[in-house]
C-alpha cells in the first residue's frame, strides 16, 4: 500500500524514482533480496499507457534471472507459433516464443510483486542532491528522503535529469512511429494464424513490418513506419486503418481477410541518450539512460538487461562497502553485459530502418536475401514436420494378424 502525508526523514538504503517496468522490476527484486528500499511514483496503479506489449524468447531468458519470470508470464498469453510472410506469401511457420500482455497490466503485474517491506510513497521527485556518501531526495508533496543509492527510472521524463545537470542527445528525431491497435475478423470468423509477422514489401512504403498477436482473447496489431510525427498519413491511418493497412501491404489482405479495429494508438519515438551520467550517488536505467526503436524490439531487452544487472550484480556490492563514488557507480556503465546490450539495441535500430527504407542495390540485395533464407528454413521445417509425422504414422500402423 503507497504511503502518503508523511514528513518525517525517510532513510533508506537505495530510493527508486519512477515505477514503470524497469522501477517497479527494481524495487521488487531489491525488496525481496531484504535490501531497504523505497519506491517513488505518483500513482497507486500505473495508468494507461502504449509502450511494450510482449516479450520474446530472449527478454523472457533475461526475466528468468530476476526470480519473477512466472508469475509475470502467467499474466501474458503465450502465441504458440508464429507465421511469417512477405509478398502475400507465407514463408516460415516457426515455434511462438512471445508472450503478448499490455503495458499496463505489465506493470501492475510486477507492482504485485514487491514486497510490503518496501515503501512506496505516491508522489514525484522534484529535487535530488547527491554526493558520495548520502543522497537526498525532495518529493512533491514535501517529503525527504535519504538514501546510499538513487536509481532513477523515470523514463521519458527529462525534467529531473536535467534540473541535476545531465543533458539530453538527440540521436534520432522521430527515427520510428508505433501503431497500435485491436483487429478482429469481420462476420464472426477466425484469423488462420494464431500470429503472424508480416513484412513490408518495398522500401518506398517507409514501413518495416507489422506483428499480430494474441493478448488474451484480442488479437493485437503493432506496426512500426519511419515517416515525420505529422504526416497526413497517420491521420488517414487513423480514420480507416483497414484501407489504409491493405493500400500500404497488399498482399496482407488474402492472409487477414476484412477486419474490424479498435482505437488506434500512434506513438512516435526518439532515439535519445543521456550524457553526464557518470555521478556520485545516482544510477540511470531504461529509457531514463537511453531509449530504443519499438520496430526493432529491443527496448524490453534493454530494460530487463539493465535491471537483471544492476539489482543481482552491482547493487549488492555496491552496498557492502561504504560511500557511493562515480567511480564505483560506473562498475555498472561498464558492465560488459549491459554495453552489448545498448550497443547492440542502437545498432539494429538504424540497421533496421535501412533495411526498411534504402533503395540502393546492396538493401535491395539483402532484403531480397532475408526472404530466401527466411523460405529456406521455412521449407526445411515443413519437410522435418512431414518427416515427424511419416515417421509417428509408421511407428503407430497395426499389423493386420495373420490368420
């Protein structure tokens, strides 16, 4: 239960500002190692939001390390397998290793999780003072803590960052759109695919792909375009998503047939990271260091790898000796795993958009490439499909006896 109307100085081991994903994650992995946290956030449940809506198999083996991967996938709806197409065409129908759940219940999910040793306090953070012993952190509503450690995991939200003087590099402005959306099959029939990554088919569309998938009973649509945050484009989309989808990927249609769709959320994103981080007392992590491409699917990794890191590896030493120096924060900036990570995530995020958007011969060549080799395993694992089930048959035949 938050706590609010307090006055007295709070003093904590390690204080977290912000509870989405990556805080909420945090402070219930802290609070369950018994290390004294408090978690600040202004709401009691976190509120609607259109940000990650699934984890694949690689973010589901990073949640294995933090201990709270079951109850979490307990709450998504696993896709079983997923179909891959281009042109109209079905390449690939390989294994579902996604879970599909709304941010929102993402989140509050993980809220679940922490324990009630851990204080949380319904209220922002308006001022933060650090130094290489003691933090201090002034809330909205006139609250003070102290802490070893502040983790700020505050995502978009600059302000903070900025009034303790970090800065903000703008990488990429709107360097990709997410669309989000509900579909479900017009006359009451049923999509052939339990889910279905599609493909664009020509670098002048400026989209890269769309994925279906099921959340709960909703067969959810995220698709990711590289066009400027006011395009009339979206506006259209919006208005009739239907002809707007089948003009943009035609042979998306004989694969989906009519549908009907729900709201339609549209989040444009920039890539962003933050400089001057290395500071005594205070730890960045998520999107409060950097952000991601949704199109390229990294940003849960991101986030998951930051946490998973910070509260099994570096917090627990951090606090076995005293003070709180730059130089030992830095252990986690330089951490090997978290560095292949964000390299890593920057990386496919421009990687991807030219693999969507660059006419030139050699993007040509290696689109044309991904498709064959996307065919090749797709053929592959029909013929050891057909193999299985030859093999099962003549292993299950019944002899007629002899008479």
């Amino acid at each position: 239960m938050a706590v609010t109307g307090m006055r007295e100085m709070q003093n904590k081991n390690v204080v977290i500002i912000g509870g989405g994903f990556a805080g909420s994650l945090a402070a219930a992995m802290l609070g369950r190692a018994g290390i004294d946290t408090a978690l600040v956030d202004p709401h009691h449940e976190y509120p609607p939001d259109f940000r990650c809506e699934k984890l694949d198999g690689t973010q589901v083996a990073i949640l294995q390390k933090t201990g709270l991967a079951e109850p979490i996938l307990r709450a998504a709806t696993w896709d079983r397998e997923s179909w891959v197409a281009r042109f109209g065409r079905v390449v690939d129908r390989r294994p579902g290793d996604q879970h599909g759940i709304f941010y929102t219940p993402l989140v509050n999910t993980v809220r679940g999780l922490i324990p009630g040793e851990v204080l949380r306090i319904a209220a922002k953070a308006s001022e933060i003072a650090t130094s290489d012993d003691l933090q201090r952190v002034t809330l909205s509503d006139g609250q003070e803590i102290s802490a070893r450690l502040v983790v700020l995991a505050n995502g978009l939200n600059a302000g903070l960052r900025h009034k303790i003087g970090l800065t903000t590099e703008i990488l990429s402005t709107c360097h990709s759109i997410s669309i989000g959306f509900d579909v479900s099959p017009s006359r009451g029939q049923k999509f052939p695919f339990p889910a279905l990554t599609y493909y664009a088919d020509h670098p002048r569309d400026r989209a890269a792909l769309i994925t279906l998938f099921p959340i709960g009973t909703v067969m959810r649509a995220n698709l990711f375009v590289y066009l400027d945050a006011n395009d009339v484009w979206l506006k259209q989309f919006s208005a009739s998503p239907r002809e707007m989808l089948f003009e943009l990927m035609p042979g998306l249609r004989k694969l989906m047939g009519d549908f009907e769709a729900g709201p339609i959320k549209i989040r444009p994103v920039d890539l962003y990271a933050t400089r001057g981080y290395r500071r005594a007392g205070i730890v960045l992590i998520g999107d409060a260091f950097s952000t991601s491409c949704p199109a390229a699917g990294t940003g849960a990794r991101k986030a998951l790898t930051d946490v998973e890191r910070l509260c099994n590896v570096h917090i627990p030493h951090w606090l076995a000796t005293p003070g709180m120096d730059a130089e030992k924060i830095g252990a986690f900036y330089d951490d090997p795993v978290k560095r292949a990570c964000d390299d890593f995530s920057l990386a496919k995020a421009y990687q991807l958009r030219t693999f969507s958007t660059d006419t030139g011969l050699p993007w040509r060549a290696r689109r044309w490439a991904k498709f064959l080799a996307q065919s090749a395993v797709g053929g592959l694992r029909r013929l050891q499909a057909r193999s299985r089930s030859s093999d099962f048959s003549t292993a299950t035949r019944v002899e007629p006896s002899p008479k």
